[in-house]
C-alpha cells in the first residue's frame, strides 16, 4: 500500500506546477497498479485525507460571514482588494487535489475487475463521484467561475466554466454518487468492518450536497441575474432536504437538546446522530490538527487550559451582540457560552463571551513554558453539515417558492426545542418570514462557517445589510461581475493562457 501510495504521490506533485495553471501532467504511469481491492482502498484513503486537509484549508468567505465583536478584522475578510489579490489564500489548487484524485480513482478502477467485485466497483466509483462534487462545490462557491477538468491525465489547459455549468458539474457527479452509496450505516471497508467516519461519501451526505448544491444553484440564478428557473432549484432543495428529514437517505435524527449537542460535538469518539457529513479527526496521525473548527480563534478560557478569564482575545462576540441575538430563554445561550449568566453579569455587556460549543482538546506540553501545557486540536469531527441546517435550508427555499407554511412549521420546530420564541414573536419576526430563517440559522448555526453563503442566497439587500468592510457597499453590478467570489490566484496564472481574472477583481490588478 505504501508502495502505491508514494506514486499516486508522485503523480500529483510532479504536476503540482502545471496545473490549472489547471490539469496535472502525470508522468508516473498506472497500469501496473489497481489491480486489487486494497490498491482501490488505498487511492480512497489518499483521496479522503486531501477532503480532510485541503476542503477547509484556506478559508475566506466562511470568517467574512462570523458574527463577531473583535478589534481584529483581516482586510482579506474586509474584502480589500490589494490583500486580497495578493493572498495565498485565494489559491485553489489544494481543493483541484480532491478533483486530481477522484479523477485517479474514477480512470482506473475499472482495471481491478479481475479481482474485485462489481458491487465494490460502483462502490469507489461512488466515493470518487462523492469527492469530485464535493470539490467542485467549494470551488463553485468561492470561485463560482473556474476549470473543469477532463480527468486525470490530460494536460490540456483549460480555461473556466461559466458559474452554472460549474455548480452542474457538482449536481451531476453528486446525482451519481447519491443513485450508487448506501446509507451510512452500511458503508463497509474492504474487510467487512463498518465504516464509521461520515466523512465518507454515503447516501445521507450526498443528499445533503444536492440538497445545498440546488439552493446554491437557484440562488446564483437569482442573485447574478443568470438565465435558468431558481423555482425548479429550489424545489429539488426542498425534495432533497425532505429525503433527510423524512430519512428516506439514512438514520439522522434532531438532538433536540443544545447541551447535549455541544457534547457531542466535543467528543470525536461518539457518533451524533444529527451530524450527515463531517470533517473526522485523525487523532492517529504524527502531526493532529483540527484546523476546520473554524471558530478556533474565538475559543479560549475554559475550553483551552492555556487562558484564564483574563487572557486577551482579538476575536470575539459580546454579551451584548448574545442578548440582541437570541431571546432572552433561550437555550442555546448557556450551552454555546459557559457560564452565561455568571460572566454576563460579572464582567458586562461589553466583554467577549466565552465560547464553549467546542469544549473538548488535545494538548502537549509547552516548550516555551515549562510545567505548561498548550492546545494543539479540539476533540471534535465537525459536523459540517447536520439535520437542523436542512429544516432551515428547507424553510429557506420553501419559503422563496411562496410556501410559507411548511416554511413556518419547519422554523418553529428548530426553534421549539430551544426555547426560542415561535414565529411570528421573537425578535426581529417583524421583518417577514425570510428574515426570521436566515436569522435563525445565525442562531442555530452561529460560528459553523454558513453565514456567508447564507446571506449571498438571500440577495443583494441581505449582503449590504449583514456583511462587513467593502462586501456591505457592493452594488447589483459588482455582484453581477463576480465580488462575492475570491479573486484567482495569481500562480494559476504561469502555465494556463487561457485563464481570465475575475471581471471584479481585475479592475484592481
């Protein structure tokens, strides 16, 4: 396995610097590899720890999109455009190694038929189809214009997809992989064992990318002004939400306690049973990190053993945001804050509350401070995406298509186990039933990295309203142009003629 891995290796960095810039020119040839099933796991495995290490890496739009209070603002999420143009962070290639590597599976698996059953064939067929659309769906929404690759051998240069095409491909290779998983309780290894992690690909969690693939999909036709029926979108958002819910694509069940919900999220060895796709925690690894909560830098005291009540934080929320943003019996509050009420009245409205909905860590002894310890990972698989996101997603679209009951029914009911108030009384229902969604997914979802894009799916009063620096002064046409989208990194521009900067950004170059 080792052996096979080191050339699958080989293949991608050899090629590192001519891709996309865009495809890979493997020079490392296959054939006489894939010839067994643990050839197949293998390729799996390496595609499954780029998903882990690359999906999340480099983040813009997710911190752009946080509630918070802090004297500390990147210009990156500022959106300012000498920082932005400029910054590694808009680099795509490390989410086109999850494209490169499903491709690799998808070109040779077929070359194991002697050996390995046709059922299993489909079966990392599926993963690879579950891993392409994954890739193209962070790309879509961070680039939304961008290089669609043919597989994994070409080097041909290719020049970008026009936004829809883009999000179809995730449709497409989604739709697949949705028709070939299992559920997840009947994802198996090679040997029989179960599959436990969800970050697999299963039938839940391809679901729930078609699911959030349409919403996107409908509301880039809205918000861009594209040509296409949003209603159709969001109708196939709603059917796809509602095979969740209805469990038609797994056993996923609303936790229905925040406390409880917060456990689970701080303990990387149970399963919770509201999470549908996650970001899995390889505590077995020579160097862990758990770079993907994407809330780290906003948790300190009690969570991390190296901060005290006094410790400075450049990144926060206040009390103050925490009261104007859930009611006043809320649930949620003492769960995702420890010690709410204490600390409220202790230190006051202006001061940082303490994060506590990640509570779980890993540590090792400080170098630097003998006798010390420091943090070095959460004890958390990030629920990427989990059941009450579709209750809201499925409100969201329901309620764009005019269906403001079923989109009522589903808000209250996220909100009834909180102890939130039910639609039309808690605060801020004055402003419609829209409204009342997307700020219940601030509540409910606060600081698991959706707000951006659940504000861009709302439209252009949404991001002037509720974006900050210059994503709060963009106009219809900037939008149009592409401002919502990073900027294309200005590497990918060395082997690839036909690559074009995005219109917005390249007014600024």
């Amino acid at each position: 396995m080792k052996k096979i891995l080191y050339i699958l290796m080989l293949g991608l960095f050899t090629s590192c610097d001519s891709w996309l810039d865009v495809q890979p020119e493997t020079i490392v040839s296959f054939d006489n590899f894939f010839q067994t099933e643990q050839d197949l796991e293998s390729t799996l495995y390496q595609l499954q720890d780029y998903m882990n290490s690359q999906l999340l890496d480099l983040t813009r739009q997710e911190p752009a999109g946080f509630i918070e209070d802090g004297d500390y603002r990147s210009q990156l999420y500022l959106w300012n455009p000498s920082e932005m143009l400029e910054s590694v962070a808009t680099d795509w290639r490390g989410i086109y190694y999850v494209v490169y590597m499903s491709n690799v599976l998808l070109d040779n698996v077929h070359k194991a038929s002697k050996e390995v059953t046709p059922e299993r064939l489909d079966y990392y067929r599926a993963q690879a189809y579950f891993g392409k659309a994954m890739a193209y769906f962070f790309i879509s929404r961070r680039w939304g214009e961008a290089p669609i690759t043919l597989n994994s051998t070409s080097s041909e240069v290719l020049g970008k997809k026009p936004y829809l095409e883009v999000i179809d491909t995730v449709i497409a290779n989604a739709t697949r992989a949705y028709k070939m998983l299992p559920v997840q309780a009947d994802l198996v290894d090679r040997t029989g064992k179960t599959i436990t992690s969800k970050q697999f690909g299963s039938k839940g969690s391809a679901c729930a990318l078609l699911a959030h693939a349409y919403a996107w999909k409908g509301s880039l036709i809205d918000v861009m002004g594209l040509e296409g029926s949003s209603r159709d979108c969001y109708t196939e958002a709603v059917k796809y939400a509602t095979c969740l819910i209805d469990g038609d694509a797994g056993d996923y069940s609303l936790v229905r306690n925040p406390e409880t919900l917060c456990e689970l999220f701080s303990d990387n060895t149970k399963n919770n049973p509201e999470a549908i796709w996650e970001f899995t925690l390889d505590t077995q690894s020579d160097f862990i990190i758990s770079a993907f909560i994407l809330a780290g830098d906003f948790i300190g005291f009690p969570v991390k053993p190296e901060y005290t009540v006094d410790s400075y934080m450049s990144r926060g929320i206040t009390y103050a945001t925490v009261e104007t943003l859930y009611d006043p019996d809320d649930a949620r509050k003492s769960a995702y804050f420890s010690d709410y009420e204490f600390y409220k009245e202790e230190l006051g409205l202006s001061h940082f509350v303490f994060l506590n909905k990640w509570r779980g860590v890993l540590t090792e002894a400080d170098p630097y401070d003998p006798g010390s310890v420091r943090t070095i990972a959460f004890t958390s698989n990030l629920a990427y995406w989990r059941l009450s996101d579709f209750y809201l997603l499925r409100a969201e679209c329901n309620v764009k298509l005019g269906n403001t009951e079923p989109a009522q029914a589903d808000l209250n009911e996220i909100r009834g186990f909180n102890n939130a108030k039910l639609y039309p009384h808690s605060s801020g229902d004055e402003k419609g039933l829209q409204y009342a969604i997307f700020h219940e997914r601030e509540r409910e979802l606060l600081l698991e990295g959706h707000r951006f894009y659940d504000v861009v799916r709302n439209g252009v009063e949404y991001v002037n309203a509720y974006l900050p620096g210059n994503l709060a002064k963009l106009t219809v046409n900037e939008i149009k142009d592409g401002a919502l989208f990073l900027s294309i990194y200005k590497s990918a521009f060395n082997y690839n003629d036909l690559l074009i900067q995005n219109k917005y950004w390249a007014q600024f170059e």
